[in-house]
C-alpha cells in the first residue's frame, strides 16, 4: 500500500488543480447552459452542464435543474436518476421533486414505480392536486380504471372544475365504454372553457365511437378549420373515415397526419393498415353442406378486386358448382361475373353483381344478378332497393330452369348505439308462375364492446301464390321467431373469432310447427405478407317428433385471401346488412 502513496497523491493534485481551473469557468459555463435551455437548445444545453459535473454533483438545487432539463429534452430514464440521487442524498428535498420524479416514471412506461411515488407523494402532501391527478393518470395507463377514476373523483372533490381532471375522468369512462357519462365530462369543460379542444376532440371521438361516424366527421373537420394541424383531430378524422368505409378519404387523411406528426402511434398503425388499401386483393374459398334430404353442394371460388378512384372498388369471380343427390344425375355449373360498388355522395352507394352461369341442366344458362342501392341519410337511418334475379340450389329447381325475380325494400333504424331495428320486404316472381312475399324484421341490443356481444330477435313470414313441386321449398305459408346471441372479439392481433347461438319457433301451413336451433362459429387468421386465412361452420335443425319430417342441414366454409398492398381492414363487429356469401 504504501507503493501506492505517491501516484495516488499525484492524482489528486492533479485533479484539484483542473477542477480550480474549471471552477474558474463554472458561473460562465452555467450561465452559458441557461441561456441555451431558454432557447430550446436542450442537447446543447446537456453537453454544458456535463461540463460542469462536479459543481452539479455537490449542489442539490443545481441536481434538480440539471433533471429538469433532460426532463425537458424527454430523456427520462437520465432524469429519474438524478431526481433519485437527489431523493437519497438531500432527504429534505423530497417534498420538492417527488411529482416531478412520479411524472418522470411514468412517462418512461414504469408504471408500478410511478404509482408508488405518487402515492408516497399523496403521503408527503396530501392536498397536492397536482400528485392527485398524476396518479390517477398513472392507474388509467396501468388498466386499473376503477382506481383512476376514484383518484379523478377525489382531484374533483377538491376542485370541481379542475379541467385536467374532467378531461382524464372523461378518458377513463371513454376506454370503459361509459361513451354517454364520458360526454357529460367534456361537456362540463366545456362550459368552463368552450373552446377546449380537448374537449371538443373528445366528443367527435365518442360520436365515432358511438356509431355516429358522419357527426364525428363534421366536428372533426370544424375542430381543423379552427385548429389547423391539431394531431388529436386528424388522427380521428382518419379513423372516422376508416369506420365510415370511406377508405379513400382515410388514406388521404392518415397521408397528412404522418406527414405532419409522424410519431402518432395509433394514427401510423391505421396507416400501415390501409396505406395499400387500393392495391388488388384476392380471395378464394371453398363450400361444402348437406343436409336432411341428402343434398350434397360442393363449390369453390376465386375473386379479384381492386379501387378504382377514391370511392369505386371493381372485381370479377369465377366459381364451379356440384350438386349430388340420391336418385338424381349429379349435376354441376359453371359461372362467372363481375362486381361493382361506388360510393356515389355522402348519402348514396350502389353495388351490383352481375353472374352468368352454364349448367349441366340442358340448355340452362341463366343470368343472374344482385344489385341493390344504398340510401343514409344520416347516422340513424339506412334503406335499401334491390333487384335480384336468382336460381336455386336444388337439383330439380335446376332442372326446371327455376329462376325468380325478386325486388325488395328495407330499412334500418339504429336510434343509439344499444338498438337496432331493421324490416325487409321482398316480392318474388318465379318463372313457373308462383309468387311469393317475404317479411323479415329484426332487434338487436348490443350488451358489451369488446368483447362485442348482442341479444337479437328475428321475425320472418313467407307466403305463396300456388303449391308447385320444383324444388324449392314452399310450404302455403310459414313464420318463425327466433331468438340468439352473437359475439365476436380479437384473440390477440392475428385472430378474430365469431359465434353466434339461436333457436326459435317455427309454424307451416298446412298445418306443422316445430322448434329451431341454430349455430354458427368462424375464425379469421392473419398471415405475414397480406395473408389472411378463414373458416366458418354452421348448423341448422328443425326439429320434430317424426323423424320423417325433420330438417338439418351443416355447412362448412374455409379458404384464404390475400392483398397485394397488406393487410386488410377489419372491425370488431359484423355489419349490420347481411353480406354477400363468400361462395
């Protein structure tokens, strides 16, 4: 040890001699740091007090400048050492920095570390509001709501018009799918502050997220006439375009907003969902059923679509058919078409499919078409006109050459996010003379968000003109009342699984009733590179007594797509018209 002495002793003279020479400097140097901070200039200014670093060390109200600053430069982990440094060594300064070091973890992602110290700080300065609101923003961000908005409730108790504490409760509510109490904590900032545009960000949001998209859309765009730039407001106009199912003006809109605010999270995972949308995209699928009458269909296709423009998508199928029944010649069919949907305005979107088909039935070749327009005028209301022109899958109704024309008209009514009523009335004319009306109504209630689970009741009536035998089914007159339950969610971010329970009661004429349930479950896979797997199966019994006249029939579907541009959209939710079969 004692061979050490000496170049220790040199060290530290040598040392003391720099650090008197730097001391010299050091006001300079700080003053210099200073005046960089005011100017922004936070990196520089980092590099100033680093120079400095042995005057900092022994000067807590230094220590605590020098956290702030990284605090300013969002360097937090830099900051949340020094104000622990400061937290161990200068106990009486607790009190001081405590906040500041919560806030610190927080915005690091540290969230347990960030709730203890606010809580430590609620010890240390029970009537700080400030920690109050911290904390329970903190809670909201770790998914403990209920503890969020108690914290909220108490920051409220002290001050009843604290916006940021109206603000963060109405947040809260928001995530818990409270939209309607959520709305009564915007409309109290507001009221304080009308051109909160917090605020006013908020209830656009809720109005989408309501099912209000088109509200959504106009405040939006009002709150960015104001507020040019606003990145709350662009990013929900994108969304609320997205959920609109105007993709064109979505792309357009998440364009501007990473353009201008490229560090928006949930904004650039939108984008990356439709930024390819207008490329082409592909599906092919496969079906097969049977049922009671030993009916087998097999059929398959292949689908290609693509945007043409904002508001047009364009596509053609090719599909191939075959029927199989005991006692009958298999019969099989070719068919093939195209598919338009444009979104003419606002209000106002035509789709069509048009098919023409060649089946081995001689001299069968029928056209065939579902064309229907699409009329909202608002977010409450949807009609619908369609013609149709249809064959039957029915290997005598076939042979017939059976093909029924049929218009229809139905509405929908969704008065709030809970209800939906819906009625469809269809007129049918069959080519050998028959005529049938059809009747359908529906109520759904919506009980949960995520996951989305329903209650709905479905109504159905048909009678006939004539009793014919060509296959089809058409019993004088029939009604049914069904009841169910529907629900689907997200098992992680790949998977979407849907389910849907029901039975019910149905009456024929001549005279036959029996009970009828149903089921049906389906998953939607998605693969790397814009592949999507899926696979739907479903069964249908009509029960009865005499095992002669009861009625099931199983039905599977499973088959891929895949887009050229990505991944494809989805939502957590069925729409609300039934939409065309895959096959």
């Amino acid at each position: 040890m004692k061979v050490l002495k000496a170049p220790v002793f040199f060290l530290i003279l040598c040392f003391s001699f720099v650090f008197l020479g730097h001391a010299e400097e050091a006001p300079d140097r700080l003053g210099k740091a200073r005046k960089l901070v005011e100017e922004k200039k936070y990196g520089d200014a980092l590099k100033t007090y680093t120079e400095i670093i042995a005057q900092l060390l022994t000067d807590p109200g230094l220590l605590i400048e020098w956290a702030r600053v990284y605090t300013y430069a969002d360097r937090h982990r830099e900051a949340i050492e020094l104000f622990e440094k400061v937290r161990k060594e200068y106990p009486d300064r607790e009190k001081q920095i405590i906040r500041e070091l919560a806030d610190q973890y927080k915005w690091n992602g540290q969230l347990t570390q960030a709730i203890a110290v606010y809580q430590r700080g609620l010890e240390l300065d029970p009537g700080n509001l400030q920690i109050e609101l911290g904390l329970a923003q903190a809670l909201a961000w770790d998914g403990q709501h209920k503890e969020a908005l108690k914290s909220y409730d108490k920051g409220l108790f002290k001050d009843p018009n604290n916006i940021q504490a109206l603000l963060g409760k109405a947040e809260v509510l928001s995530w818990d799918d409270k939209l309607e109490k959520a709305r009564k904590s915007y409309d109290a900032v507001l009221k304080i502050d009308p051109q909160n545009v917090d605020a006013l960000n908020g209830i656009a949001r809720i109005c989408v997220w309501q099912g209000y998209h088109r509200r959504g859309i106009k405040r939006y765009r009002k709150i960015l006439k104001d507020h040019p730039g606003n990145p709350d407001a662009m990013e929900g106009l994108a969304f609320a375009y997205h959920w609109d199912e105007q993709e064109g003006l979505a792309l357009a809109a998440a364009e501007a907003l990473m353009a201008a605010h490229p560090d928006r999270h949930a904004g650039g995972e939108l984008y990356d969902q439709i930024r390819d949308i207008k490329k082409p995209h592909a599906l092919q699928g496969n079906r097969f059923s049977d049922d009671r009458n030993h009916l087998y269909i097999a059929a398959e296709k292949a689908h290609v679509g693509t945007y043409v423009g904002d508001s047009t998508i364009v596509g053609a199928a090719y599909e191939w058919y075959l029927y199989r029944q005991p006692g009958k010649a298999p019969l099989n069919g070719n068919r093939g078409g195209l598919d338009i949907t444009h979104r003419l305005n606002e209000y106002l979107t035509g789709n069509s499919y048009v098919y023409l088909a060649k089946y081995s039935a001689e001299g069968f070749t029928p056209f065939t078409t579902n064309t229907w327009l699409t009329f909202k005028p608002n977010d409450i209301l949807r009609f619908d006109g369609a013609y149709d022109r249809e064959t039957f899958e029915d290997i005598t109704s076939m042979n017939e050459k059976i093909i029924a024309n049929s218009g229809s008209i139905s509405f929908d009514l969704k008065p709030d996010r809970f209800w939906l009523f819906s009625t469809k009335y269809k007129r049918s004319h069959y080519s050998d003379k028959n005529n049938q009306n059809t009747i359908f109504s529906k109520v759904e209630y919506r009980l949960l968000q995520k996951p989305y689970l329903k209650l709905f009741y479905n109504f159905y009536y048909s009678d006939w003109a004539d009793q014919m035998n060509h296959g089809y089914f058409n019993p004088t007159s029939i009604f049914s009342n069904t009841g169910g339950i529907y629900g689907s969610t997200n098992l992680g971010k790949k998977l979407f699984w849907e389910n849907q329970l029901s039975m019910g009661y149905e009456v024929q004429h001549p005279k036959q009733s029996r009970p009828t349930y149903y089921a049906s479950t389906s998953l939607n896979y998605s693969l790397p590179r814009g592949v999507g797997l899926f696979t739907r199966a479903e069964y249908f019994l009509a029960n009865d007594t005499n095992p002669s006249k009861r009625y099931s029939k199983g039905t599977i579907w499973f088959g891929l797509t895949y887009s050229f541009g990505g991944g494809v959209p989805g939502k957590q939710h069925e729409a609300q018209q039934a939409q065309r079969p895959l096959v």
